[in-house]
C-alpha cells in the first residue's frame, strides 16, 4: 500500500505558531474506487487566511486543507488519465486520493512556470483583480493605496491598479521587497517600518486616496483613513495584522462619516463568475510584460510549518509556496 505525508495542526497557536503546533503524519493511501483519482503533491500555497481557522476552525489531529497544484498518479476516470495536472483543495498531504470532480484539469502553459498558476494566475490574481475592480470599483487616473504590496495579492492589485492609469502606492515591510516595488514593478514603495507612515503616505499621495486596497488593517488602516478621499472606498481583502490576535487597534474610523467612505469585504470566490474574464485580462498582461511578479519556494513538504510560519512573519516576497516533488 502506497503511503502518504500530512501535515496536522496538533495545538492551537498561542499568537504566533511555533514548529510545535504542527506534526508531519503518514497516512496510509486508499484503493481508487471508480471516478476517483490519486494525486501527487506538486506545490502546495500556504496561506494567510489559514492563520485565524487555527483558533477554531481547523480540526486538530486532521489534514490542514488548500490549494496546490499535483499530478495524477493512478486514475479510476477518463478524464483525468495518469499524468494529467490539476488544481485542488487537498491542503497540507503529499499524495491522496479524491473525486476526480473535486479536482480540476491544469492546461498550463509550457511558457510559463507553473508556479504562475498558483498566484498570479490563480486565487491570488483573482483576488486582487475583483477586489480592486469591482469591489473597490476603480476608476481610471485615481490614486491608490496598497498595503502588503510586495506581497502575492497586494503586488498584483498594485500594478493593476498602475496599468488602469492610477497613481499608486505600496506599503511593505523591508526595504528589499521597497526595491523590487520601486525597480521592477515600477510602484512608489513605502517601508511601513520607518518613518511616520502618515508623512509617507500624504507625501507619495498628496492629492489623497481614492481606493486603499486593505490587506493589513491596525495602523495601517489608521493611517489611511485621514487620508482619503471624498467617496473613497476601501475594499477589504485581509487585516493580517490582526491575525496573530495581537494586531494594533484602529481609531480613525469616524472618517468614514463626512468623507462618505465606502468599506467592503470580498473573498475571492465571489468574482468566480468572472474567472475567464479575468484570465483573458491577466494573460494579456503578462504577454504584454506589463505583471511582474515573485514567489518563495521553500523546498520539501516537511518545511510546511515552517514556510506558514515564515510567511507571517513578513520573510516571503511575493507567493509563499511549498515544493513537494517536481
Ligand atoms: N479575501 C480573500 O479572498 C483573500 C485571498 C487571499 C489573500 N487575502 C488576504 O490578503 C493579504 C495578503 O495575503 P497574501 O496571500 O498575498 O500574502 P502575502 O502578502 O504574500 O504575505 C503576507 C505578508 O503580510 C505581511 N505581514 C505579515 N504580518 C504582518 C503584520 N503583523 N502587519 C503588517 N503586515 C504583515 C508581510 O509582508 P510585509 O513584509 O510587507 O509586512 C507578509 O509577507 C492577507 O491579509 C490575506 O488574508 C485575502
């Protein structure tokens, strides 16, 4: 019998995860029953919306689940023969076995790292793409605020929002991540962690803000919202400084009153309906070598824990991903 490797939670998290929240379990592979397949971990994201399900949500002593790319290694149904590339759902395991329709069919382009289809081309563009455009309804030549901008999403929103003809600016936390904002994305670039992050914003926007992509919450929401603009909006995608249950608390939010500021959270999922859209949209783009992008790969499943706790630490740039096999 074939066997596998998961990754559990083990311990509820105490504010930031530590290794020994996590276990590496082997498990062992079922037989296929008909119309399932067997798919082997390719590369597996790790997420900073996993973080607050770690206080409730997840199980413990189960299978941490999300997103990855894998191939089919035995098949039980036609459409998926051995070999064929998926996208799925089936989190933190090496290999497993599901419904073929739980699973689905990855025509990538040999152009184009795979890995590309786990950001930029997947979710993470998603997200950014219909948070930005139809949630935070950008209009051409606005100005524009991202936070987490030498991120997976905020990078992405920050230069759809640069290609719409917007004035944009990224809030991140190194001065590395500042310079590949700066020099390869060609977005002004503020590092939140010096300086009085106020000043910085009005000077890199001084005619204000007419859309704050939100990614991070606290005080950095706290220093945008004096700032904006009447009618501004702020689509909300993550507060990830809150994740850890120790985030900074906001004060400023009366400026929503007399500025008529509109807040509004999305997930990802609600712009499903717009996926091709999206794709076509993106695609262009990249062809166009207007979407640059970076990722971190840690290699090896067993550095899952590590990789999630790096990531809320600031240490990825760009896509945090898993390398399980090649
Ligand atoms: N609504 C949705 O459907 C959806 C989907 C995907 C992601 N999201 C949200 O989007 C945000 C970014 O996610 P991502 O996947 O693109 O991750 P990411 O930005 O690639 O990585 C997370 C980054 O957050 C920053 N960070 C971590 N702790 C922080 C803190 N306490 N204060 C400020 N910044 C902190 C770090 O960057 P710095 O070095 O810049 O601090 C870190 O690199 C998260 O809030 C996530 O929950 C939402």
């Amino acid at each position: 019998m074939t066997h596998a490797q998961q990754i559990h939670l083990v311990r509820r998290p105490q504010g930031m995860p530590v290794a020994a929240d996590f276990a590496q379990v082997e498990a062992s592979v079922p037989e296929l029953a008909a119309d399932e397949v067997e798919v082997e971990a390719l590369l597996v994201s790790v997420d900073p919306y996993m973080r607050p399900r770690f206080n409730a949500d997840q199980a413990l002593a189960a299978v941490m689940p999300g997103g990855g790319i894998g191939r089919i290694a035995r098949s039980r149904a036609d459409a998926l023969p051995e070999g064929t590339l998926v996208k799925h759902g089936g989190g933190f395991q090496s290999r497993f076995v599901a419904p073929a329709r739980t699973v689905a069919r990855l025509d990538a382009d040999p152009a184009l790292p795979l890995s590309a289809y786990m950001h930029v081309l997947g979710g993470t563009g998603l997200t950014a793409w219909g948070g930005l455009l139809h949630t935070g309804a950008l209009q051409e030549g606005e100005r524009v605020l991202v936070s987490t901008a030498g991120g997976a999403v905020g990078s992405v929103a920050a230069q759809i929002a640069l290609i719409k003809g917007c004035t944009v600016a990224g809030l991140t936390g190194s001065d590395e991540k500042a310079a590949w904002l700066r020099d390869i994305a060609g977005i002004q670039a503020i590092n939140y962690r010096t300086g009085k992050l106020s000043d910085a914003i009005a000077a890199a926007l001084p005619e204000g803000i007419d859309v704050y992509f939100e990614n991070v919450g606290g005080n950095q929401l706290d220093a945008a919202l004096p700032l904006m603009r009447l009618n501004g909006r702020i689509p909300v995608c993550g507060m990830i400084s809150g994740y850890n249950g120790d985030g900074p608390g906001v004060h400023n939010l009366f400026n929503m009153i007399y500025k008529r500021l509109r807040m509004e959270g999305f997930v990802s999922t609600d712009f499903q309906s717009a996926q091709a859209a999206f794709q076509s949209e993106m695609s262009g783009w990249i062809k166009a070598g207007k979407m640059h992008w970076q990722e971190t790969i840690v290699e090896g499943f067993e550095r899952i824990p590590e990789a999630m706790i790096a990531l809320l630490n600031g240490e990825n740039a760009g896509k945090m991903l898993v390398r399980v096999a090649v």
